[in-house]
C-alpha cells in the first residue's frame, strides 16, 4: 500500500530508520484505505491512535455508524492477534 510505503520513507528520512516498531502513528478515518493501513502498521508494531469523523451519521447513511462499531471490532480482533 502506497500510504504504508510513505510512512516508512518519512521514517527513514527523518528517523533514520524504516522500523517503524513503537513509533505512534495517527490515523484519521477507518474505512478500506485507513482500516488496511491500520492492519499493516500494527504488523509493523507501530503504537496506533485512531478516529473516525462518521461515529455520529445515522444509521441509514454510509458509512454508518453501526458499520463503523463493526469496523472497530475488526480492528481490534485484529490487533489482538
């Protein structure tokens, strides 16, 4: 994934390193492209800090708010690994 790529470019340029292991990284927003990049940061072992705008759009909408608890349960299955 290209924004997982940039992460670790960023890190080497500015950290000296691509390890990104204990780095806190901020991601805003959970649908396919953060959710993915969640899964893959956390693989790397970076400390992940993460929000959604959409926590508060009626059900009826996409994204909904139930698809984004689902989405949370998700990653955090998938953190818990």
């Amino acid at each position: 994934m290209g924004v997982f790529a940039g992460i670790r470019t960023a890190a080497m340029a500015r950290l000296g390193s691509d390890n990104l292991e204990g780095l806190r990284v901020a991601i805003q927003g959970l649908g396919n492209v953060g959710f993915a990049l969640a899964e893959q940061l956390h693989a790397a072992g970076a400390e992940l800090l993460v929000s959604d705008i959409d926590t508060f759009i009626p059900v009826a909408h996409a994204p909904s708010a139930k698809a984004l608890r689902m989405n949370m349960r998700r990653l955090l299955r998938a953190l818990s690994r």
